[in-house]
C-alpha cells in the first residue's frame, strides 16, 4: 500500500514537481542509493576509520576476568579495531566478550556445549566469504573481527527475520514476555516488519511433569534444554525430533522430567517454550521486587534472588556463584516457595485445659514461658535448634539454656557422640568447586542426589569432564552418572580399610582422590569405627596433603555447620528423656515420642508441621526469607540471608523471641541487637562473621585419637526417603507434594 | 465556672454571630524584642490555664485527668520550643497555640482528640501503667513489632 500513492505521485511529470516542491513539502520521490541496495555495497561505501585511532579501553563483558592458563599461549586478535589477547582455545564469540562487545546468541550457553545451530552469533572476519559463527568459530591469532558492519546486521535482521517467521504471537499470554531474549534481541537487532504472509506452524505441547510448563509452538529449537538435560543433568531425557521445520523438542516416549535439577531447564530457554508451571500466569518480571539471598532447603547454600511482589514469594531465580552452585538451583530450592504461604504460625499460642490452642498476646505467652522455666531443674531444660535456623538464633539459645544451667542444647541432625573439636571432621574440606579436580571418588553412605544436589552436579560435571571413577557404599541407588557399587554396608569398608578389595587400587592410582561421608552416618552407634576405618583409608591413599584434601563430610541440613561450630552438641543420650522442659526451636525432626509425657513443650517456628501438636506453648518466628540470618554451608563457606517478604502477622526473629524471653526470665544476656549477637558469635566462631568467606579446617585427621570400637554389620540406609518433603517449608508446599506424587522414582 | 464561661463570652460578643468565636485576646503579630515575646508567652500561658476549668467541663474530663497534669503538658509544650530565640517565630508558635487554645475552648474538637493529644501522649498515660515499669527498651520495642 505505501508504494501506490507516493510512487504514483513521483511518476507525475517532473515539471510539476519542482514547480511545486517548496508547498508540498510532504510529497517526495522515492530514491534509492547503492548503498542501500546490499550490505556488501554498504560496506564499500562506508569511510575507512584512520589508522593509528586510538580507541577507548575496554572492559570484558559482564566484568568478567580472562584466565589465562599459559601465559605464553595468548593469541591477540582484533575486535572492531581493538586489539585483545586471549587465551588460545577461545572462539571468536568469547574473544568479542573479553572485547567488551556482547553478540547476540540464542543456543549458545557458555557452560553447554557448543551446537552453533541458531546462527544469530554471525560476525563478520576479515578475508572469509562469508560471516563466521563466532560461537564456534576458534579465534585465531591476527584474526580480524568485525561486529558493527552492514553485514553482520544484516546477517542478524535475517535470522531474527527467520526466527520470527514461525513464532506465534503470544506475547501478551507468555510468562517470559519482559525477560524474552528473543524480544530482546529483536528489538535490539531485528528489523522493523517481516514479510511473512503465510500460515504458520504450530507444535503439539509436550507434558514434562507438574514443574515445567511447555508451549511447543514458541520452540526456536536452540537445543540448550536437549544439552543441558544430557551433560549437566547427567538425564538423557530431551531430544531433537525430525527435520527441518517439523523439528520438534520432547521426550519421544510419555516420559516425565524426573531429574531434581529439571526446573533449571527454565532460565536456559530464551523463548517461553520452557517455563514454570507454579508461576504460570501469576506476574510480570517487571512488577516482582529481586532479593539476593541464600536457600536453606539443603547444606549447599546456593545462592537465589527472591522474587516477591508485596509480602508474598512470587518465585526463586538462581544467582551466579562460580563455586557453590555455577548457575543451577534444584527443584525443591527453585519450587518450594508457595509452602512459606500455607500452615504459617502468626500468633503466640498457647494450649488450653481442654487441649485446644489460643491465640494470646507476646506479654502472656512469654510471662507463662518465663514462670515455668523456673519450677524446673536446671538439668531438666533442653533446647533443640531445628534444621532451618539461623547462627544468631542458635547462639542466643545456647547462650539461654546454658545461663538456665543446663547444657542440653543441640541441633537436631547430630547425634550423641559428635565432637565438635575438629573442624575437618564434620566439613567439606575440599570445597564444592575443589571437587572438580578430583579423579576419583568414593561415597560412603551418602547419595548426593537427593541430599545435596548442587554437589551431585558438581561431580557430574567432573565425571563428563575428565572421565572421573566413582564408586559408592550404601543401598542402591539411582546416579545420573557412571558408577560402581560396591557393596552395602561398613563391610565394604573394612574391606577397603585393610586393601582388601579392587577398589583400592584405582584409589592408589589416583592423583586426586576424594572421599565423601555422608552426615547420616554420624547418627550411628558405631559413627567412632566407621569414621576411622574411613580416616585410614585416606591416610593409605594420600587423600590428605597440604595441596589437595579430598576427605569430605556431606552434611544434610543448613543449620548443621553453623550449629557444630557454635558448640550445639548433644552431649547425653538421657537428656531428652529426663527432660522437663523443652524448648524446640523449629526442631520438626526430634522423635516426638521420646518427649516425656509429662514435659512442658515451647516450640518456635514458622510452620505448624509435626513437632507443633506435642507443644503447650508456641511461639511464631519468622522463615528464611523474612529474616537476616547467617548459615554456614557444607563447605564452611559463611553466607547471609536478606529479608526479602515481610514477617507473617504477629511473628518475630528468632534470636529476638529467645532474648526477649531471657529477659523475662531473668536472666541478663549482654547483647540487645543483632550486631550485639554478631560480636558474641565472633567471640565463639568468628568465620560466621566473616561472611562470604570460606573458612577451611586448620587440622587434619592427625589430631584424632585413635577408636578401639568395631563396626556392626547393618548396612547403611538412605537417609532422605522423599526428596521433595524434607522440611518444614516443603512439607507445606502444594508443588512439592505434586512433585513427590509424579516424580518420584517408585 | 458558670461565671467564668458567661465572661469570656461577653468579651467575644461582638462576634456571636459566626459559629465559632475568636478570640481577640489574640497575639498581635509583632513583638519588638525577646522580652516582649517572652511576656506574651506568659500571658498565653495563663489564658491557657485559666481556660482549663471551661475545657473540663466541656469535654467532661473529670475523671480522665487532674487540671495540675493538663497544666503540665500545657507548660511541656511550652518548654519544647525554650530554645527558640527570634522574637518572629515566637510570635508564629504563640499564634499558633492560640489558634488550638480557641478551638478547643471553642468546642470544635471532640473528647477523643483531647484524650488522644493531650492526656494520652507517648508517655504520659503508658508510663503510670505497672505492667511496662521495669521493662528495657528492647521488651517493649519487641511487643509493639518486629521492625525495630
């Protein structure tokens, strides 16, 4: 339509054009120049820059920093004028990054591999026919890199042109509308109108399970989910369907997506084929307020962002961190946020004659609180710290009970007997991204899977990376990478102790050994034995030396480092069943039954789950994402939660609710606020103030007096039954329950 | 006290048209010096005073206060701005209680914002309590909310 009414006026007779040009100001004829006839013309015409300019420095895309692993092995290419150096492997696309120029990519991820199927990445290179992909394209030395010339845009219009062609119009319906890359990019590099006038065509949905919601249609098949599920999930659940425009991405047979890292595939896909289920239709990006901050679901401590709108969780997003989680988060950290919405603890409590709870003011709860914990004997009171509590908490409580006078105060997850002296005995001394340098691996009664799965993908990523052998003691189980079983139970171990078995001579062979316990074991009776017998595997195989310690304790809740390096330890078996008064500081996993009938019962927390039907008086806190609190990780890395909700109705701090009943008790504690708590734990534990730090164990195993116990014979047993219910928070939640009903492998 | 508020009525009766009377025994805006400020100050402090036996009657706060605590807070108000030194802002702040003076002399308030400002304050009422007396900061900062 544009082109008849112009271009019949320009085909008037020129005369009355001129005649009338100054008037008709809005008429003008429709010229065409060379240049804009081809890009190649363009790029004739186009004024060369002077030489000798010199050009502004550049900084790495993202602030990242180059390693270089040789020095001598850098190569300088040339990026649109500016000379770099790289290291030698580098493609043309990393060479750019380093540049500071950011190309545009769709099936590119820098921690996939290489597929070069998208063809957005299309540079242009000095003396090549055509534009390069730079994603695969290795940079070679002298290479001359152009990114802004006619003909790399051009090249970029097209393939968005392309991309386009197929994709539906659903923009307004999409959840990934507002952080698409493929709007990004469009309207970044695209073109202003497509040319496409034809039907269409449209996929059939696949179902991935109750987590990851798929509209087929808006597929550009990049394939990163295909090669994330293969090589970082370690499942080879994806693939590629067809040819050509039928191409389709699915699981070929009815097949769930049953992997614990499955959620992650949603952040991969740049388009909205991929996305979350919970969150469908719930928000815009633009409208959700990002908190930084850390996941309690297990040991790891994988960084998140909190993505709340008002005092409610919209969704969790994972946050870069090279050494704890890389990019990835597992399905019960990424899902389980709707469980911080259901069963919440909002008024003190307490229990009437009748049985019944009644909800009664702060000033009541804690002066009958404070009155009871008087009539009982000092060495009556026990304090139990739950899985999800913080260091300030679990300082002030121990600080409470042991001015009461009594010492019964630990965390729930160890066991009598644990020994808190030697760091190294309870952390991972090698360091979650320390493991990638191991070769060989030996787990003891741990499945890393369903206890830390940020870990399992750690060693996954070893395994496909440097073919590393792993081997494991403990029930079968399921691994999403290659290994051996060796046996059950602490016979295997024995075996292996005294050099026995076969294994022992791929552990010999080994230049890096690593040795991963699982914390469940320390719940044993023969915990003394079977940790010696372990301790001198690795002293036969050299695990531990002052360049590499691969001996690893895998600890199974989020409170337990911080807890152990506080000193929160049980120190008598009877405690709990003599006891008169106990106070269960978010502690769902104690044995209720062991609780004396006759016991008075406080339980904090933020969920009424198990623990609360035995409690007389209840007291809300607050969760993880409505408080500041410090955790400590598996590794000993020390990290900080933001608040990112606010509190729950009449909830409060946990360390605030002890200190606040010690006052009414009577007893003075010399800290009023949370940097008086912080200065007291730095005069216990002072790596939990340095937080964002990794504090490695100062001793070895040399220091351990030697244990004359024998092993028993039972095997070891799974310590997590359900992966998706392990907490109080997820034990609440309606995805995780789906989750455990669809997913779990039966 | 039947007397004293037929007298202060006569004073205004010039005006008992309008609905709400004002008072001419106002403040003229201009005090040449500090001392002069000072003497209104005084002579607004009394007016005050002497309008207390009128505001517990209207407002029947017989049993809610003592006129020796209203005084009081009448007098703390004042001391609040002891600091200021301009004659000019004194005169403003003195205009400005005169204009509360009037309108709660004037019945245009109700009992509750009586209560509200000037019997219950921030401390005045919580404190006689016994149940806060011996409690620290960090208690009763802990009882009102989280935040603090």
């Amino acid at each position: 339509m544009g082109v008849g009414i112009l271009a019949s006026r320009a085909i008037r007779p020129a005369s009355r054009l001129v005649r009338s040009q100054p008037s008709n100001l809005f008429l003008r004829t429709i010229v065409s120049k060379p240049e804009l006839q081809s890009p190649e013309a363009a790029a004739v015409s186009q004024p060369e820059p002077p030489k000798n300019q010199i050009l502004p420095p550049r900084n790495p895309v993202g602030g990242a920093r180059v390693h270089f692993t040789n020095a001598e092995d850098a190569i300088e290419v040339f990026v649109d004028g500016y000379a770099v150096k790289v290291p030698k492997g580098f493609t043309v696309l990393q060479a750019c990054e380093v540049a500071g120029v950011d190309i545009p990519r769709f099936c590119y991820h820098s921690r996939l591999s290489i597929a070069g199927n998208c063809r957005m990445c299309l540079v242009e290179v000095e003396k090549s026919p055509k534009p390069v992909a730079s994603c695969a394209m290795p940079a070679l030395p002298g290479m001359k890199i152009k990114t802004d010339t006619p003909i790399a845009k051009k090249a970029r219009e097209g393939v968005m042109e392309f991309l386009l062609m197929n994709h539906p119009l659903d923009c307004p319906i999409c959840d990934q509308g507002g952080e698409c890359d493929l709007q990004d990019q469009s309207m970044a590099f695209g073109s202003d109108r497509g040319r496409f006038t034809e039907m269409k065509r449209s996929v059939v949905d696949k179902n991935l399970g109750p987590l990851v919601k798929t509209v087929m249609t808006r597929c550009i098949q990049c394939t990163r989910c295909v090669r994330f599920a293969s090589e970082v999930a370690g499942v080879q659940d994806l693939g590629m369907l067809g040819r050509g425009s039928g191409e389709e991405i699915g699981t070929y047979v009815e097949k769930l997506m049953t992997s614990e890292l499955s959620g992650n595939v949603i952040d991969i896909c740049p388009v909205g084929a991929l996305t979350s289920k919970p969150f469908a239709f719930k928000a815009r990006n633009w409208e959700l307020k990002g908190t930084e901050t850390i996941d309690v679901s297990d040991a790891v401590g994988s960084n998140i962002r909190v993505d709340s709108r008002g005092p409610e969780v919209m969704r969790i997003i994972p946050r870069l961190n090279e050494d704890i989680n890389e990019e990835w988060i597992s399905d019960k950290t990424r899902f389980s946020y709707d469980g911080l919405k259901r069963q919440r603890l909002s008024d003190p409590m307490i229990r009437d004659s009748d049985g019944r709870f009644k909800a009664v003011s702060w000033r009541d709860a804690l002066a009958v609180v404070g009155d009871i914990i008087h009539q009982v004997k000092p060495d009556e009171i026990v304090g139990i710290a739950g899985q999800l509590s913080d260091a300030e908490s679990m300082m002030v409580l121990k600080d409470f009970v042991n001015r009461m006078g009594s010492d019964n105060v630990w965390c729930e997850g160890t066991a009598v007997g644990v020994d808190a002296d030697l760091r190294y005995s309870y952390l991972m001394n090698s360091s979650i991204s320390g493991l990638e340098n191991a070769d060989v691996f030996l787990l003891v009664g741990t499945q890393p899977r369903v206890e830390a799965a940020m870990v399992n993908a750690r060693i996954c990523k070893t395994v496909r990376a440097s073919n590393a052998k792993v081997a494991y003691i403990g029930p079968p189980a399921d691994f999403n990478y290659d290994c051996k079983h060796l046996g059950t139970g602490p016979d295997t171990l024995k075996e292996i102790a005294e050099g026995r078995h076969p294994f022992c001579s791929a552990l010999k062979n080994a230049k890096n050994p690593a040795i991963i316990v699982g914390a469940g074991l320390f719940n044993r009776t023969d915990k003394d034995a079977i940790l010696a017998a372990v301790e001198s595997i690795a002293q036969a195989n050299n695990v531990v030396r002052p360049d590499w310690n691969g001996l690893n304790y895998l600890l199974l809740y989020a409170a337990q480092a911080a807890a152990l390096d506080l000193g929160l330890i049980q120190q008598s078996a009877k405690a709990l069943e003599s006891a008169k008064f106990v106070y269960l500081m978010g502690a769902d996993d104690v044995d209720v039954d062991k609780i004396p009938k006759d016991a008075f019962v406080v339980y904090q927390g933020h969920h009424g789950d198990k623990a609360v039907y035995r409690a007389n008086v209840i007291l809300p806190a607050s969760a993880f994402t409505e408080k500041e609190g410090t955790y400590e990780n598996t590794e000993g890395f020390t990290q900080q939660t933001v608040p990112a909700v606010p509190t729950v109705g009449d909830a409060r701090d946990d360390w605030k609710i002890v200190r606040a009943l010690s006052e009414v008790s009577g007893v003075n504690l010399p800290y009023n606020s949370i940097e008086g708590v912080r200065s007291r734990i730095k005069s216990v534990a002072p790596n939990l103030v340095h937080t964002d730090e990794r504090e490695p164990a100062a001793f070895g195993p040399s220091l351990k007096p030697e244990c004359k116990e024998t092993m028993s014979t039972t095997p070891f047993k799974p310590v997590v039954e359900n992966f998706y219910m392990t907490n109080a928070i997820t034990r609440a939640s309606k995805i995780m329950a789906q989750c455990s009903a669809v997913l779990l492998k039966k | 006290e039947e007397k004293k508020r037929f007298s202060i009525q006569r004073l205004n009766k010039h005006q008992m048209a309008a609905p709400f009377t004002l008072r001419k025994i106002g403040v003229p805006p201009n005090s040449a010096n500090l001392t002069e400020a000072r003497r209104r100050v005084f002579d607004f402090f009394r007016a005050a005073c002497r309008s207390i036996p009128t505001i517990m009657d209207i407002y029947n706060l017989q049993d809610v206060v003592a006129p020796s605590q209203l005084r009081f807070t009448i007098s703390a108000q004042i001391r609040n701005n002891a600091h200021v030194t301009d004659p000019k802002v004194i005169d403003l702040l003195l205009f400005k209680g005169m204009e509360e003076l009037t309108d709660i002399v004037d019945h245009a308030k109700q009992r509750h914002h009586i209560i509200g400002q000037y019997v219950v304050g921030e401390g005045l009422v919580q404190n006689t309590g016994s149940k806060d007396q011996g409690k620290s900061d960090f208690l009763k900062n802990f009882y009102t909310s989280n935040y603090f």
